[in-house]
C-alpha cells in the first residue's frame, strides 16, 4: 500500500517527485524518501514520518539533478524507521529501488544473498529485490531487473535508477498498480495515475509481468522475457483539478460535497426521468443469460464489503435471485462452493484491492461469472472480470472512503433494477418508481448537504463521547455497519454497527448514558420495528440520534436529535442516508483534532493480503 513515482527530464527530479507523493500519501505516510542521480552520484535521503519531514529536510538542503524515485511508506515488513524506509541500496550503492507491494519468498531470497556476502540494512522484504538486481547487473539495468523479478513470489510495482546508467529508468509491475506517464523531453512512473495528472494525461497502465525502460525522450515496454510490447496510451478522463482539494480544508470534506455531481456523472446515459429502462455499457451479459442466473455473490474488502451488503439486499428483494455477500479476506478460507450459473460481482474502488482480486480469481476458477463495480478504469479487477460496470468518482484522495461507497451502492441498486427488468420479477410500476427515485438522488443529496451545520453542530454535542452503536434493519444493515466505519477510522471513537434485531442478543448491555445510538428510522417495512428498538435504548438512559425522513414528525418524540434526509424510496434510502454520517464523522473527527485524511495506521489501496 505504498506509492512511488519517478521523473526523468530537465526539472529538478526531487520538486516532480515531491508532488506526485503529496498525491500519492493516502497510500501510506510512516516514512518517506528520495534517490535522485545528483552530479553524477546517486544521493538519497529518506526519513520516518509523514511527508512533511523529508519535504523539510529537502528545503533545507536541496538535491539538484535527475533522474530520481520516492516513495512514500505504509508498513509491513519492518517498523517505520529510516532505515526500513525507501529507496534501498545496492551493487556498492549504485542501484536504487522503490517497491509497492510484498515479496513473498523474501526470507528464502534473503539468506541466499547474504550467503553471497550481501549486507542487509533494513528489516524489509524489498531490500532483497535491490540486492537481486545489484546481482545480476552487468550493465544493462532492465535485464538485472527482469531477471531478478523471476526470482521474487508477491507482488511487486518497482522504479530502479542506477548510477551507472544515468538517463534510464527502470519500471516493472506484478498485481501492484503502476503507470508511465507521457510528457515531451520528460517521463514518469507512478503508482497511481493521480500523481502524474498535473503533469500529463496520458499514461502507459502497466500490466502483469510488463516492464518499461524510461529515458527523457522515449517509453520502451518489455514483456516477462525481454519481448518488446506495444499498447496505446490512455488518457485520463478526469480534470488535474480534480487532485487538488479546491477550497476544502480536506479532502474528505471535498469528497463529501462531490457527491451529488458524481451521482449525476454515473446516472449519465443509465438512469433519467421517463426511461423505460435501464442502460448500463459495460454489462455484457446478454438478456438470456441475466435470467439464468441462479445465486449472485457479492465479495470486498472494507467500505466496498458495506457496498456489497447492500447490493445482496437490492438484489435479491428486486431480482428475486438468492444473493450472498462475503469478505474477500474470508472467502477462500472456507473454499468456497460455486454452483452453476453463479455471478459474482467484486466491489472495489481502486481495482487493485489484494483480497478482493485474489477472491476474484478462485471464483472465476471455480467458473462463476465474474461481473465487478470500480472506480479506476483498466485497474487490475476490471481486467480479470468478465464485465465491469464503472462508477464515475474520479480521484478519491481521502484514506475514508465516501463518494466511492454511494456510487457503489448506486451501481448495485442499478444493476438489481436492471435484473429485475430483464427477468421480469417486480411489477412495472414499482420498477417505474424506483427509475423515477434514482433519477432525483443528485437533488436529494444537495438537499441533504444543505443541513451541514445542523450536524456540525450535532458534532459538537457528541464529540466527548468515546462509545457508539449504530443501528440499522433490513436495507439499512449495512449503512448502520458504513456509519460506523467511518467514525472510527477517522475519530477513533468506539463506533459499532449492529442489526437492530440483535440488540437484546448481546450489544444492548453497553446502552449507558456515556454511550450514545445513531439509528437510522427511515419510514418503511421496519419503521415499527426500530422505533421499538429506539425505546429500548432511552429506556436505559441511552442518547439517540435518528436518520430520518424530513417529514417525519413522529420520531421527534422518540429520540434526541434527528438528522432529516429528504424522502425517497426505502429502497434507495441507503445513499442519501450515508451522506450525512460522512459529514457526522468528519465533525466529530474535526472537533477531536483529528488528522482526518490520513488517519493513524490506515492506507486507502489495500494492495497487500
């Protein structure tokens, strides 16, 4: 879950590499550092902590020249210091070497190097890449590298400079994401196409086992045996505007109030007032093979694991077709049966989640049907799926997932509507009804951010407690499991979500008056249910806080304070429901002094198991 870039042109190399890191932080920011070919010499300086700590370091003493690679660090093998940080050294420390990812059989590698005489300075598995490629380095850098990365089992993304060739970079990429990005008389790599945006929009997206040699003026990309390769650039979609935070203290606060354009940009030629049906490019199955579909399995990771509980839900209540969620992480443990005509759809925002790719391929082993919803087009889950429908996010830079999830849920509820079309299992009218609430959730989510300072406010009031329990029923399980995510991730205030069913089988035993329940109690077939629940709590001297529609005036009567969302669909309730527990969460992490889009010990690409 780290990032790196690399530059090589006329610019000072560390100002380019700077930059695309700030961009690149969500990744991981324990530690930081920079090789750049200064003079004639490789110079490097790394140091523990966020960015912030090397960009001071390098303002004070600056280091001319390039080409040059950084990287910024999420931990694994070995704790933050500034010797486990990046780049690595070696061959007499005229090799440098950042990595993504974590190799496997690095132990195994490792005592065989310093059998060889190898001296190891660090506690990472990507040292051992560093000395691999020193070992087979005979002057040609891109042959030292492809050799070296036969040896390694993982997952790599690599930028490799080396002192003796000092106008080439060296990318190589396995299940770890990287591009080159295309500039005129300079180049770049990156893991992520957010860090060369600013710069350029157009990128080579490196593939599995795919290298590239990188000079000032040219991109050569290589196959696993040293095969050239051709393949067209692609150009970025999105705005370089988009990387920035336009106005917003955080980017999770900017992200928040991107929702409403979003959902218009992913409704765009699907869903609109007056459409009989709707239309959904990238869903390649045909009408005949929707209506064989026997059982949907939805399988993520996190924030997208919420996603797919909800996707389940929609699916089987509108297609009528036994649906499941599972945690990637799980899945494979318990080796999974797939009957025939299984789909499964993985939900991931950035296409490279580890857990969720490695599902993805035992599933399609076991031959399911393989459709997935992501965010980053060509990204690694995409290209194993037999059909990708997108959701249209752009950059989503905060480490707290938000316009990711309710586009996600979006394309979910799309996707069930679109099922239920095709195989006939709801009456039009309802359907009718549903196509008609989708096309207005852009409206009701601007509605709903209006009454921002109203939880602002909330915030304020709640932002001593350290307990909260959210509770939500049927569709709205999983946002009650989203809503409290996204508190303790970013406030690290105890924040559970539970069934509200489950209460007396256990959670009830933590209502006291120091522990506070938001509840969502949008009217609907368990309205009832969960006023009984609320009841329950106050009747232990609980405080709660309801999500509810606008215009219900009766759960004033029954809970504290109360969060209104305009009225839509129960079915759809889920997505504009979200919305303000985003904006709950970011107050609350706010009034804490919380660092709110990087919190402690997360990284936002989950690229390793």
């Amino acid at each position: 879950m780290c990032g790196i870039v690399g530059y090589i042109g006329g610019r000072r190399a560390t100002e380019i590499c700077l930059a695309g890191l700030r961009r690149l932080e969500y990744r991981g920011y324990d530690s930081a550092g920079v090789a750049v070919m200064s003079k004639g010499k490789l110079v490097v300086r790394k140091k523990v902590g966020k960015l912030q700590v090397l960009a001071d370091s390098l303002e004070a003493e600056p280091i001319e020249g390039a080409p040059g690679i950084g990287h910024t660090r999420w931990a694994t093998h070995g704790k933050p210091s500034d010797a486990n940080s990046h780049p690595h050294l070696a061959c007499g420390d005229k090799i440098a070497l950042v990595h993504n990812g974590i190799i496997e059989n690095y132990a195994e590698l490792k005592e065989q190097l310093m059998a060889r005489g190898c001296v190891f300075r660090s506690e990472t598995d990507t040292e051992v890449i560093a000395h691999l490629v020193g070992k087979y380095y005979e002057g040609d850098l891109l042959a030292a590298v492809i050799r070296a990365a036969k040896d390694c089992e993982g997952a790599y993304a690599l930028a490799v400079i080396c002192e003796d060739e000092p106008d080439v970079m060296i990318a190589a990429r396995l299940k770890s994401p990287l591009v080159v990005g295309l500039g005129e008389g300079e180049n770049f790599i990156a893991s992520d196409m957010l860090a060369v945006r600013p710069e350029t929009d157009q990128v080579y997206v490196l593939d599995n086992d795919e290298f590239a040699k990188v000079t000032r003026d040219r991109v050569e990309l290589f196959g696993p045996e040293g095969q050239r390769i051709e393949k067209e650039p692609y150009v970025i979609p999105w705005d370089a505007a988009a990387a920035g935070k336009m106005g917003h203290e955080k980017f999770m606060h900017k992200e928040i109030h991107e929702q409403p354009g979003c959902i218009r940009d992913t409704l765009a030629g699907r869903v609109a007032a007056g459409m009989e049906e709707i239309s959904l490019e990238g869903l390649t199955m045909s009408e005949d093979e929707i209506k064989q579909v026997q059982r949907v399995l939805f399988t993520a990771c996190g924030t997208a694991y919420h996603a797919g509980m909800y996707g389940r839900f929609v699916m089987e209540r509108l297609a009528g077709i036994p649906s499941e969620v599972d945690l990637a992480s799980e899945l494979r443990a318990r080796d999974p049966v797939i009957l025939d005509n299984t789909l499964a759809i993985i939900v991931s925002q950035s296409g490279e989640t580890a857990d969720s790719l490695e599902g993805l391929l035992e599933l399609r082993e076991k031959g399911a049907k393989i459709g997935s919803i992501v965010n980053v087009v060509d990204s690694a889950i995409a290209r194993e799926s037999h059909w990708t429908v997108y959701t249209k996010a752009g950059p989503e830079i905060g480490v707290a997932s938000t316009k990711a999830y309710t586009l996600q849920c979006l394309v979910a509820l799309m996707l069930a509507v679109r099922f239920a079309e095709v195989r006939g299992s709801k009456p039009k009218a309802e359907l009718e009804e549903l196509r008609e609430g989708i096309a207005r959730l852009p409206a009701a989510v601007e509605a709903t951010l209006e009454n921002e300072q109203q939880i602002v406010e909330l915030a304020e009031k709640y932002q001593q407690y350290d307990d909260c329990l959210f509770l939500g029923r049927g569709v709205s399980f999983g946002s009650a499991m989203e809503g409290a995510l996204k508190l303790k991730e970013i406030s690290y205030v105890h924040a559970e979500g539970y069934a509200a069913g489950e209460m007396k089988h256990g959670p009830i035993a933590l209502i006291a008056p120091e522990c506070y329940t938001v509840a969502i109690a949008v009217r609907g077939e368990v309205y009832e249910k969960m006023l009984g629940n609320i009841q329950e709590v106050k009747a232990r001297d609980g405080k709660v806080i309801a999500v509810a529609f606008e215009d219900d005036e009766d759960i004033k009567q029954h809970v504290d304070d109360v969060i209104p969302i305009p009225r839509v669909p129960e079915l759809i309730a889920p997505i504009p429901v979200q919305v303000p527990l985003q904006l709950f969460a970011y107050h609350v992490a706010k009034f804490r002094g919380e660092d709110i889009d990087q919190p402690r010990n997360l990284a936002k690409t989950v690229t390793v198991e």
